[in-house]
C-alpha cells in the first residue's frame, strides 16, 4: 500500500459467504468520526458476514478516489463511502457505476452529474440541525453577535449546517471562518476572530472538537466561555456535552454517529439487490445546560 491512507483488512479467500464491502471513511478528525468508525467497524464485522476493507483518508479527497478505484479494482461486492466534500467525484463515480458495483453513501452527500450515482443514502439531517440550533438562539439569545465556525468547506455537513441556522438567525452573524472540524483549527480560527470581532458574543461552531478548541482560545484571551461568549454547537459527542454540563457550551444539538447496524442492515440487503428506500435519516436530540452528569456519563460515545 501506499500514497497515504492507512488500510487495514481482513481479507482473505476463504470467506466464502461473506459479503465483501470496500468502505472510504474521510478520516478520524474528530470524535464525532472515531465514534462513527467504531460503529461501522463492530457492525461490519467478519462474525455479522462481512469480509470490510477500511480505509481512512486522512481528509484527502485524492485519497479517497484512490480507495475507491482500489476497491473497484478489487471487485468488491458493495462499495461505501463518507465523501470529505461533495464536489469532485464525477469521474470515479462514473468509473464505479461502470464496474457494476453498487454504492451506499454513507453520513455526508454528494453533488454529481453522474445520474444515479448511488443506491442508497444514510446520515443525518444536516439542515434541520442547523435549523434546530438557530431556533434555540432566536428564542434565547436574539441579541447575540455570532461568529460561525464552519466545519470543512464544501463538505454537506457544512453547507448544510451553515444554511439551515442562516435562514433562522442569519443577521445575527457578524463573521465566519473555517475550523475544519478540528480542535485544533476551531482553536486557531477562534483567536483570530477575537482579535476581528471583539464585539462577538456567541459563535455557533458546525462541530464540538472545534468548539472545544474556541474553549481555548476564549480562555486563554481571559474570558469566560458559556458567559462572556455563549457556545452553540452540533455532535453531542460526549466532551462536547460533558462542556454543556460544566456550562462552557449553552447548546447541543445531536448528531447521532452510531449507525452501523442500520449500515449493515442496507448493505446486506443492498448486496441481495433487494429494494432499499433511497435514504435513512438518522434520528437527533438536542441538549441544553439541564443536561446532568448521569446523562453524559451514560452516553455511548
Ligand atoms: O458533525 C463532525 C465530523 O459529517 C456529520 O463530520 C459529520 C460531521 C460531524 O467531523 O464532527
């Protein structure tokens, strides 16, 4: 193996029965993804049927269609993937759709001018979270000065988010940059915006991790996060919620990232060539500071 991307299988010919599934996952960014992986893996396990070659792509879309063709190339019998972005995935989706092998799109989505580019799609309801989270601050904090703290450019879960909470609370924002979905550029995109928009009060971040890193930066420029500077945030992975219980976040929406059942469920059925529904929308809650520490402690991930 090479040209990045680690790959780990447990191939081997002698799994008869088993249903070969190739799955691209973007990466392990944040804790959201390393729960998802988890699931996915368990879920798609040797014991349940399946013979799955994984691989992460460390946020690289090239890595990505390399993983893909590589999975064509194998012969696998269903391909799944996260797409890190949804442009860019005319040609490799063409070139599967040439092999034959059918595809289950799985959390983020993709814009593509093949036609019928997938089977079938599982996440969540991206729009409606950030939809959720802009009606918890038009109720609550109709006043704030928000800055916006986009997940990965292009990818669904920020276009998405970013449109749904615009269309509630849109002129309530003052600015926006990029974290990448990370602790570490939600921190370093953060101490930037301090110093651009010190009349800021609130930031509404598209992921927790980045919101914990906003965390660092409020307190390392002397305020107090939760108060000085409310936080808005989406995942509910369990720091993130563990932030809510200490009163350093306000808001939480969920966004559920273990579906591996549901997955394998589809690509079983998927792999028979029965009939699957065109998408599966994973279900979401939402948290505010009446969360208690049972209810984190309790949390699956
Ligand atoms: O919210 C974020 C992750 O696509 C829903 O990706 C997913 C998002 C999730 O990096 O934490």
């Amino acid at each position: 193996a090479c040209g990045g991307g680690s790959t780990d299988t447990g191939s081997s010919d002698d799994g008869g029965d088993l249903i070969r599934v190739g799955f691209s996952q973007l990466g392990a960014e944040s804790g959201w993804r390393t729960a998802n992986t988890e699931s996915v893996k368990a879920s798609l396990s040797e014991e349940n049927g399946f013979d799955l070659t994984f691989v992460d792509a460390q946020q690289k879309q090239e890595n990505q269609i390399k993983a893909l063709r590589d999975f064509i190339a194998q012969d696998v019998d269903v391909i799944a993937f996260s797409p890190v972005i949804e442009t860019g995935w005319d040609e490799v989706l063409q070139e599967i759709k040439d092999s034959g092998i059918p595809v289950v799109l799985v959390d983020r989505t993709v814009d593509t001018t093949v036609e019928d580019p997938f089977v079938t799609w599982i996440g969540a309801d991206f729009k409606q979270e950030g939809t959720t989270a802009g009606e918890w601050v038009a109720e609550n904090a109709p006043d704030a000065k928000i800055f916006e703290l986009q997940g990965t450019l292009g990818s669904g879960a920020q276009v998405d988010r970013e449109e749904g909470f615009g269309e509630v609370v849109g002129d309530q924002i003052i600015g926006k940059a990029s974290g990448n979905f990370t602790r570490a550029e939600g921190k370093t995109a953060v101490e930037a915006a301090l110093q651009a928009y010190p009349e800021m009060t609130m930031i509404f971040t598209h992921n927790d991790d980045m919101g914990l890193g906003a965390i660092e930066a409020i307190e390392a420029a002397g305020k107090v996060p939760g108060e000085d500077i409310q936080i808005v945030s989406i995942d509910g992975v369990r720091d993130g919620l563990q932030a809510l219980v200490d009163k350093k976040f306000n808001y939480v929406v969920e966004c559920n990232p273990v579906f591996g059942d549901q997955l394998a469920e589809l690509i079983t059925q998927v792999a028979d060539g029965a009939d699957v529904p065109k998408e599966t929308i994973v279900i979401d809650a939402a948290f505010d500071q009446t969360i208690t520490q049972a209810d984190v402690d309790a949390r699956l991930y």
